[in-house]
C-alpha cells in the first residue's frame, strides 16, 4: 500500500495535459494500486494520475456507499465519445481544491470508451453521480478543473485563495 501525496492549487501540474498510456503493464498497474490507496486514504471518490504528479491518462473511482463492499474502477486512456443532451446540476468537490464545494451543471449522461487493467477496451453507459465523476476526473486528465465552469468571479475567487494560503506557508517555512 502507497498513499501519495495529493497536489492542490495552485500547482501548476494540475494544469498540464496528461500522455496517452502505450501498454498497461506492470508499471500501471502500480499506479492505478498506489492511486486507489491514495484516494480511499483521502478519503475521495476519485482520482487522476495527474492529481498526484504523474502525467498519465489514468483515473480511479469508487462510487459504493460508505460501509458497502467498494466498487474500484480503473480507467485508462478514458475518452467520452457521447454526452447526453440533458443536464444535471451536482455539488462537486476535488481532492486538489480541498473543502471546497460548489454545484456544476453537466451533461447528466455518457458514454465512455476506456482500457481496463487487462489491457481490453471497454465501453461503458453512465448516468447521475457516476457519469459526473467520470467527467470531472477526465477533465483533470486535460488539466481542466470543476472550478472552471463556475463564473469567473467565483473561479478566481477560489484561485486566489490558494495562491495566498502558499504564499503564508512559503513564508512560514
Ligand atoms: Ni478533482
């Protein structure tokens, strides 16, 4: 077991675009162990690679309640090939934006093609908080961030209260 440190705002990886995975070997397949560790230590629901420095296409998820047996989800090079056209407006919060929350209006359905652990390509239907999951952890893949779809005040709101937190903790170290 691994857990990870979680890289928040205002790092500058959180904004990068993460590299196509060639072959789910042994290598990404540690990644994907270490980064569902990392996300049940956080505790969250999910988790890009990039979240944690590692400029991969890969995400975790585990949507099961609390107390119930999990449900891990490991996707690689996820790709949406379809939205719905209706909407749904969910309260979303990230690992990386810490006790923060704020409701964002998305397509309420997708479609998603993605290569599991054994290296197969799958495609799969989702709807409702699952579907909002894998939208906002494939969002991270591109560097793109829930706080993206707020109104620019409230977005640089957000952003400027992390710059300034780093900035009293540089000066505190
Ligand atoms: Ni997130």
């Amino acid at each position: 077991m691994a857990i990870r440190p979680i890289l928040t705002l205002p790092d500058p990886r959180l904004r990068a675009v993460a590299d196509e995975v060639i072959e789910v070997d042994q290598e990404i397949k540690t990644l994907a162990k270490d980064m569902l560790d990392t996300m049940y230590d956080a505790p969250g629901v999910g988790l890009a690679a990039t979240q944690i420095g590692v400029m991969k296409r890969v995400v975790v998820m585990d949507l099961a309640k609390e107390g119930a047996t999990p449900e891990p989800i490991v996707m690689v090079n996820p790709e949406i090939l379809k939205f719905s056209e209706d909407t749904a407006v969910t309260e979303e919060g990230c690992l990386s934006i810490p006790e923060l929350y704020y409701e964002v209006e998305r397509p309420a359905g997708v479609t998603v093609r993605y290569t599991n652990l054994d290296g197969k390509a799958v495609t799969t239907e989702a709807n409702d908080r699952l579907a909002v999951c894998m939208q906002h952890e494939i969002d991270h893949l591109d560097g793109v961030l829930y706080i993206d779809y707020l109104s620019r005040l409230k977005r640089d709101r957000v952003i400027k209260k992390f710059e300034k937190a780093e900035k009293i903790a540089k000066r505190a170290s």
